[in-house]
C-alpha cells in the first residue's frame, strides 16, 4: 500500500475560467499509507473530482500527484496499479465468486496454490467463504459489492483502494451491517483507502480521519472525534453531527460573555481584538438542570422532536434557538420554561464562521 501525496492540485472543467470557478481549489493533502480516509461533502463540493484525479481518470489542471514518493500524474489508471469499488457493483456474472476473486491474481500469473490461498483468506474475512462455488449473478448487492472490495484486498501490491459511494444502491437496512464489514476488512487488511460518500454516518464510521470539503475546498482534515469535539468553522459544525452544533451570538463586555445578561465562560481566553463572537456547543453537551449556577441560562421549550432512544428539545435561550439532545428516559421538562446548562469546557468561541484557536 502507498502513501498519497496531493501538491498544489487544483482543476478546472473549463478551460479560463478564474481559479474561484475551479471545480477544485488548489490543495495540499496527504494520505498516509495503510489508513482509511474518506471524503465527504454536498455534490459538487469537489470531492469525486479528487477521487478520479488519485485514479487517473482526471488530469488535474495544475500541480502533482505522488504514489510514495513517485510522480503518476501523468500516468493512466491502468498504470497506477489501484483499485476501484463503484456506485454500483462491478462484478463478472458468468463467474462464480471464487473466479471473481481470483481473477486478478491469474492476471498477474501467480502459481495456483498461491492463488487459492489468497482467495480464501480473503473470502473468509468477507463471510463469503461457504459461498465460493456459487455463480456471482445469484448474491445480493451488497454481497457483489464485497467481492469489488475483496478483489482489491487480494492483491499484495495494490497502491490504494479508491471507493465512489459505494453504498449507493444498497438496502438501508442493510447499510449498517455492510458499514460495519467494510470497518473491520480494513483494520485487517490496512490498505490505503479513499471513501466518497456525502453521507457523514458513513464517513464517520467507516473512516480513522475525515476530510469535510465544499465548494472545491478542504475545510477540514481529523479524526471523527476531533471533526465532532472541535469544528474549526461553523461549516464543519452544521455539517457534521445530528442535529448541528448550536451557535449562539454572545454580547462582550472585555474579557467578559454575555448572553441574556448572564455570564457565559467560553473554553478559552481569546483576544479582546476579536470581532463578533459566538459560542458553539453540541446539543448533546446542552443539559437540562433544576439549579442555577455558573453557565446556566433560562429556556423556552419550543417543540421536541423524538428520536427513538433519544429525544431533541428545541428550546430558545435569550431569544436565540438552540436543540439539546436529551435520552429518552430523561423525559421533557413538565415546565414551559426550566434551565440549562452550557458546560464551559465544551462552549467553543467562534468569529466570522472559524474557530478562534487559544492564545
């Protein structure tokens, strides 16, 4: 598996046109070797562009793309030695799955003993192994989709597996389990993996780091629990998460926040210079109290919405909406108006949509 290097890569789809109609800004972006990335982003955000500059099936308008180390940019994809799991399963019917799976290795001329030895190794991970004999045509979609995966995993020297939505056409319900599979094959196997999806629960639950883009830009590159516990905009944070992060418009006085009147205490110090400020807070850090105290602030229940384990209580805070997302055993306040509770060490100081990093 090789280490993806993106330099100064940018593209456009029509030739002239000022690099902010780019369909992809410049961007700098590595992919290291062995781990599971994903793209994520509403269409048009540039994410399958990217995908298909790593592939080879774009060339992109300026800059290098790098296969450890070696320049590919100018390379087709049958050179670039990837492979590819598409929307919709690619597979050869009139083989059985055993066929399908070996196939690549035959290709590469490899000894027959080799061969089957890979093929089960790997259909044993993608619980296909008590189904090799069968005729790949009679599987379900998302069968036929591991066995796509499955014939990128049994080659040892494949560069990267670049994934396109490639739960598009599978059942919801069958979504989750597949989500799960394709988790634990690539802990087990540790290739380079590329995911695009603009579903964040696949992003999020597939991937070790998340790459949020729009609009051609990369906003953000982390983990998902640095994604979630600190956006670095407010665009990641309305993006990421269920309901979105809340934001609330704070009134300043110094070095001091108010909202409603009260004090809030933000996470962090942050310059007096500072221009407008907000606070972001999750919902699921928003907690209905009974006590006033220290970054406690009255709330009007405005609606709930329910969840099934959980619920969420639309509620307004000093004139401005936010949601707190709440168990469902916790219930919903009996009281029209009650309190709650911003916790300062999740109440994040955002200016002009980004996050204001500690001094």
């Amino acid at each position: 598996m090789a280490q993806l290097d993106i330099v100064d890569v940018g593209h456009s789809y029509t030739p002239g046109a000022g690099e902010k109609q780019w369909a992809l800004k410049p961007l700098r972006l590595t992919f290291e070797a062995g781990k599971t990335y994903a793209l994520v982003g509403p269409s048009g955000c540039g994410k399958t562009t990217l995908l298909n500059i790593l592939s080879g099936l774009v060339k992109p308008s300026q800059g290098q793309v790098l296969f450890d180390g070696a320049d590919v940019t100018a390379l087709p994809t049958k050179a670039r030695n990837i492979a590819q799991v598409f929307q919709f399963p690619v597979i050869y019917h009139s083989m059985t799955v055993y066929e399908n799976l070996a196939f690549p290795l035959q290709c590469r001329r490899w000894d027959k003993a080799r061969i089957d030895a890979k093929v089960h190794q790997v259909a044993e991970a993608l619980d296909l192994d008590d189904r090799l004999g069968q005729p790949a045509r009679r599987l379900t979609a998302d069968d036929k989709q591991l066995i796509s995966l499955g014939r990128g995993l049994v080659r040892d020297d494949v560069a990267a597996v670049l994934m396109d939505e490639p739960l598009t056409v599978i059942d919801p319900q069958l979504k989750h389990s597949l989500r799960r599979k394709i988790r634990e094959i690539t802990e087990q196997f540790q290739p380079t993996v590329i995911y695009v999806t603009h579903d964040q629960y696949e992003a999020m639950s597939i991937a070790q780091e998340v790459l949020v883009m729009r609009d051609g830009q990369a906003m953000q590159q982390g983990t998902p629990e640095q994604l979630f516990e600190a956006p670095s905009s407010a665009y990641v944070g309305y993006f990421i998460g269920s309901p979105a992060m809340n934001f609330l418009t704070l009134d300043r006085a110094h070095q001091e926040f108010t909202l409603g009147g009260r004090t809030l205490a933000v996470a962090w110090d942050i310059p007096e210079s500072t221009s407008e400020v907000q606070v972001g807070i999750r919902p699921e850090y928003v907690k209905v109290v009974t006590e006033p105290g220290p970054n406690t602030f009255a709330a009007r229940l405005r609606g709930v919405q329910d969840h099934g384990p959980q619920r969420v209580l639309e509620i307004d805070v000093a004139g401005q909406p936010i949601k707190a997302k709440v168990p469902r055993e916790d219930g919903v306040p009996a009281i029209e108006e009650f309190l709650v509770h911003l916790p300062r060490a999740k109440a994040l100081p955002y200016s002009d949509g980004y996050l204001v990093l500690q001094s």
